[in-house]
C-alpha cells in the first residue's frame, strides 16, 4: 500500500464498521489515524493494496506483528470493498501476503474474526486457515459479547536438496 491509497483504503474501512457485524473495529478512522495503524506503526510487517482495472484501491491487506503470538507468528486483517465487490481481490492480496511472510521466515499466519462475521470466517477458511482458538464472549462496545475465532495458516516450507 502507498501513501496516495490511504484515503480509498480508509473510506472502505469505514464503510465496513458502519455497516457492522464484520470486525473488531468498531469506530471509523480518520485518514491520519488509517495511516499510523497500518502504514507506520511499528508493528506493521506489510500492507498490501488490491487495485481494480482502473488503478482504484478495491482492498487491502494488513500483516503484523502482535505479542500475544507464539515467535514466528504473525497477525493479519483483510478488508475489501462492498459495493461493487471485485471478486478475487482477498485471494489475491493473501497469495502476495503469505509470499511475503514466507520470505521473512513467517512459519503461521494468525487471523482472528468475530463469530457473527460469516463471510470472514468462510474467506479464511478458502484460503487454507483452520480453527485453533476461540475466545467466548468478548463484549462489544455496547456489552454484547461475540466469540472471537482464532484461526491459523501454517507456511509451508520448500525443501532444497
């Protein structure tokens, strides 16, 4: 993700909270808070944009670090746009961010989505995660408690003989 996506990349994050339902975050950003979450914080590993035939920002996807992790483990967010949805953007942007991950010596890719959140759920599992965890009953900013579904993408390793 560049620098000029973060305004198209924020505007669809938003757009996805308001909507509800379908990630932790639960208030908007701002542009300036968009860029120090997933472009400058130190935990960021990458962030990968997917771009529709006309160069628009249709997704992104957020790699990082996060301590409660095993070592080697990193932490992953993937957000794409609603209307209208660019099929094939998700796969594309996880076939770029576990490539990456594989080639700084990621060995687990950890993704953790609300139970309510269905299409989450069933885009992680296409991809090849599977279920490892589940935390029961976080509240929600209003009291109502979601479980949270840990789920985990192990990279495979090529052999060189």
């Amino acid at each position: 993700m560049m620098s000029e996506d973060v305004s198209i990349a924020c505007q669809i994050l938003n757009e996805i909270i308001q909507i509800g339902g379908s990630t932790a975050f639960e208030t908007t950003f701002t542009e300036a808070l968009f860029r120090q979450s997933f472009l400058e914080n130190s935990d960021k590993i990458c962030c990968h944009a997917a771009l529709d035939d006309q160069g628009q920002v249709t997704g992104f996807q957020w790699l990082g670090e996060y301590d409660a992790l095993p070592a080697g483990w990193a932490d992953i967010a993937t957000f794409t746009r609603r209307q209208p949805v660019l099929k094939g953007a998700g796969r594309a942007l996880f076939g770029e961010t576990s490539k990456f991950a594989a080639s700084i010596g990621i060995v687990s890719i950890n993704a953790t989505i609300r139970a309510d959140n269905g299409m989450g759920l069933r885009y992680y599992e296409k991809m090849g995660f599977s279920d490892y965890s589940v935390a029961c009953g976080v509240p929600l900013m209003d009291g109502t408690p979601v479980d949270r579904i840990s789920k985990r993408f192990d990279i495979k390793r090529e052999t060189v003989s």
